[in-house]
C-alpha cells in the first residue's frame, strides 16, 4: 500500500504531458455510466435471466453488455436458425433476454463474435473469423434487422489483438479492420441508427504473433482505414498490479492510466468528437500470485 502511495505521488507530479482534447464535444453521452458483462445465453430458466436483472436495475445498473454468439443463432447452415438440441428457434432465448431488458429499463450494448464451424472449415475454434467476411456481414445484418429499435448498440468482436480471439491465428490489425468495415456497412444497412462500438483490445505489452500490444494494434487499425467504421472506442481499463492513482503513461506499462494514452492516438487520427466506453474494468486485489 505504501508502496502505491509513493507512485501515485511521484507519477502525478512527473506524468509528461498528453493531449486528450478533454472539451471537444461528442456524441452518446450524459447516459447512465454503470453496465455490466452478462451472459444471459448460459442461464437455463428464464427467471433466473429475470432475477439477474432485476438485481441489476435495482443496484442502479443502466447496460449489459451481452454476446450474441454467432456460432450459437446460426449453427448449423448459412441461413438456419434453430436450435436442432431442443427443437426451437436458435433465437428465442435471446429474444427473451431483449424483452426482458426492455422491462427492465436496461439498454444493451449486443456483443457480436464468433463463428459457426460451416463458416471456419478447418479451424476448430470458435473465435476465428469467417473465411468469407460477408457471411458474418450477413449474420450481422439478420442481428440488427430483428432488434432494429429495440438495439441501438453493437459491439463487434472482442480483443482481436489477442490470437486466442483471432482463430488461433497471428494477429492481424488489417484484417480485423476488413471485418469491422463489412459488420459496420451491414449494420448501418440493417438500422440507420445502429451505433457501432469497436471491439475493447486486451491491454497488453507483448509483441508477437500472439499478442500485439494495445496501442500499436489500435494505431494500425486507423491505418487501415478503421475510422469510419465505428461510432465509439471500447477500452479494458484494468489496473492489474499497479494502485488506481499511479498515473504513469508508458507504452510498456499496463495500469488504469493507459486509457489516456488510448485516448490520445483517438485525437491524433482526427477522432477526438469519438468517447471511450471501458466495457471490463478492475485491478488485481491479491497480494501473492498463486
């Protein structure tokens, strides 16, 4: 504790200067600042889908952020939704999840992402993106047509720096950006007023074809031409072993901090009107590693 102490002092008092145009104005703000992950899909009885959520909305919680498998609405076939197991629509369940937000006066952010095995021949895992893009154009396009209205906002893909979320594959900044331009295109054809969020990169230091480091990937995304495509930037604002207040800004160092440095490439590539949404945050509690 003494010890964060002392880098919160020093770090504040020597933290160089970073230009995060604080009084620019921008849009999908003033809303209610406090969501939280869920992932409703797994819960079998619907009133436990109900309880969870009427918790949420009671402790002043105002958005989930909720995955919208691809894998799990269109299993089987381009085109099919059911559920061959149980013998229903594959959309049911997540139709009851967005009524059930609606009545609890809760806004969901859709999280859109992984693949069915039809669309990866040859790649078992299940984030790896389609081999033709336009088929996940296309399962974006079904997604927002059907809750036009009732969602607003959709995140596509989750940490595409990391090779866990990119097939098992080396990461590729490019042809993550090839996916958002189709997702956002079909989207926008979908529902005009459909807000596109960009998928939250893993913070990270490493630079290999596993990992690539936050700030690179997102620098290489608006090189490849990513910022038409999204309406609003996403951050995993974790701390992970550095206290809340150390305000060191490093391109090699992971803290609560790191966002500003998120913020300020934002500002540096003409997207400074564009907020930030943190869609996971925390900070490593445990004294000892285990």
């Amino acid at each position: 504790e003494t010890r964060h102490q002392i880098v919160a002092v020093a770090s504040g008092l020597v933290s160089p200067p970073i230009e995060t145009a604080d009084f620019t104005p921008m849009q999908h703000t003033g809303v209610n600042p406090v969501g939280a992950n869920t992932f409703l899909e797994q819960e079998v009885e619907e009133e436990k889908r109900r309880r969870t959520l009427a918790m949420l909305r009671d402790a002043g919680v105002g958005w989930i952020r909720q995955q919208f498998p691809w894998q799990e609405i269109e299993p089987d076939e381009k085109g099919r939704f059911w559920d061959a197991k149980h013998g229903i629509s594959s959309w049911a369940k997540y139709d009851n999840i967005v009524a059930l937000a609606e009545e609890y006066d809760i806004e969901i952010i859709a999280r859109l992402d992984t693949s069915p095995q039809w669309a990866r021949p040859g790649n078992s895992w299940h984030a790896t993106p389609p081999d033709n893009l336009e088929d996940f154009g296309d399962f974006v396009y079904e997604v927002v047509r059907r809750y036009r209205g009732r969602i607003r906002y959709y995140q596509i893909w989750n940490e595409p720096n990391l090779h866990i979320e990119w097939g098992l594959r080396p990461v590729d900044p490019r042809g993550f950006v090839e996916l958002l331009k189709v997702a956002a295109r079909r989207a926008r054809e979908a529902d005009p007023q459909a807000v596109i969020l960009a998928p939250a990169l893993a913070p990270t230091i490493e630079m290999s074809d596993r990992a690539m480091n936050d700030l690179h990937f997102l620098q290489a995304m608006y090189d490849a031409g990513a910022a038409p495509y999204f309406d609003i930037l996403s951050v995993q604002a974790y701390g992970l072993r550095h206290g809340p207040d150390d305000r060191r800004l490093d391109l090699d160092d992971v803290n609560f901090s790191r966002p500003l440095l998120i913020r300020e490439i934002m500002v540096q590539n003409g997207d400074a009107h564009k907020p930030i949404w943190a869609t996971e945050i925390g900070r490593a509690s445990c004294r000892e590693r285990v």
